[in-house]
C-alpha cells in the first residue's frame, strides 16, 4: 500500500469550514469542508475532486501566510474561499442563500494548536 509522502508530503493539519446561512426563512448549518470531502470520497469519479483541492489550497494557504486569527477582513485567498462557498452554496442548496457566516477551524496535528477564523 502507498502512502502519503509517494504523492506530497503528509498532511499536518486537519480542517473544518463551519458554515451558516439562510435559505427559503431556515436557517442551516453544518461541516462544508468535511461534506465536500465525504463526497469525493463515496465516489472518486463524482467531480468533487477540483473543489476539494481548491478548498483545501485556499485554506492552506490561509493558514501558512501567517494571518492573525480572528475576524478577517481584507484577505484575498479567504475572499477566494468566501466566495467559493457562497457558490457551492447557491448551486447545491439554494440559489437565495442570505447570511452567510463561516468560520475556518485549523487543527495542526503534530503541535495541538489549533487556529480560528471567521467572516
């Protein structure tokens, strides 16, 4: 069996995308990052692949470049994923999706710490 490191170097970090939104007067919430992944993963053909790279790129990058948690504002790449979800949310959901909140959970493995940011 191969493993990680054949492909890239093993991942450090785990991520979690929470997200809120409004949708037809209910509100919704759930693990965006996670659904994503569970998707591809039931079937690797099914063309959730890209999004899961550009997902996961988006929030690397965001947690590489350094960026104090918290509210972020003024960031191109958490725009970039801002604006990635409010797509898959309109597509999958609902085309009126009003609200949206999201907060960005980083976990790294190796050291425990784990970093927050939010909309």
């Amino acid at each position: 069996m191969q493993g990680w490191n054949v492909f890239v170097p093993v991942p450090n970090s785990n991520y979690k995308l929470f997200v809120e939104f409004e949708s037809g007067g209910a509100k919704k919430s759930f693990d965006l990052f996670r659904e994503i992944k569970n998707k591809h993963q039931a079937n690797r053909l099914s063309g959730y692949e890209p999004l899961l790279l550009a997902f996961s790129g988006c929030i690397y990058v965001i947690e590489k470049k350094g960026i104090s948690q918290g509210l972020i504002k003024d960031d191109i790449t958490f725009k970039l994923l801002e604006n990635a979800t409010k797509g898959y949310l309109r597509h999958y959901y609902n085309k009126n999706i009003k609200d949206v909140k999201m907060l960005l959970l980083v976990n790294e493995i190796n050291t425990l710490k784990q970093k927050i940011y939010y909309n």
